[in-house]
C-alpha cells in the first residue's frame, strides 16, 4: 500500500477518534507517528495524552484498514485515557491534595 492511502487511513482515524472524544477532546493531545517493525511492516502509533498522563496504542495499515468503520479502538483508547484520570482524582482525593483543574 502506497503512503497516500495510509495517510487517507490516519485522516481517517483521526476524525472518528475526534468525534469519539466529542467536545472533551480539546482536553486531549493526539499524535501519531509511523515506524517499521521488525518485519519491514509499517505500523502506526497513536498516543493520546492529557494533564493525568499518556495511552498508546499500535495499527497496522490493515487493522486500520478494518477499522475504518468501527469506534471500538478509539473508545478503548479514551476510556484507558478517562481510568488514568479517575485513578489519579481519586489519589489525589485521597491524599487530600486535589489541584483544581479548569
């Protein structure tokens, strides 16, 4: 598969996880980057972030490919994203030292 339909796929991912994330996105940093495994194959990492710390996941071209109709890797990725924050409230809570976040 030539670089311009995998860039077609990543525009792709990319707008379902923005609509995934919905109006709290503005809170997330997406970023993907590309390497080549030991095969020579090409895979793509998504890395979401936000102020409680950072996801990951990997895609190859096909399971992009496969996804492009389905939310379920993007809503796996946001709700790992939404555990560490609550994980992180709830430390905070406990240790009583909550920063106010707006």
């Amino acid at each position: 598969m030539d670089r311009s339909k995998g860039f077609l796929l990543l525009q792709g991912a990319t707008k379902q996880l923005r609509e995934t994330l919905g109006q709290s996105g503005v809170f997330v940093m997406a970023s993907w980057d590309q390497k080549d495994d030991e095969n020579g194959r090409r895979k793509y990492n998504l890395k979401l972030s936000d102020w409680t710390g950072t996801v990951n996941a990997t895609f190859s071209l096909d399971e992009l490919r496969a996804y492009s109709q389905d939310r379920y890797p993007w809503h796996r990725l946001w709700g790992d994203l939404l555990l560490n924050r609550s994980r992180r409230q709830l430390a905070e809570l406990s240790s009583g030292n909550m920063l106010v976040r707006e």
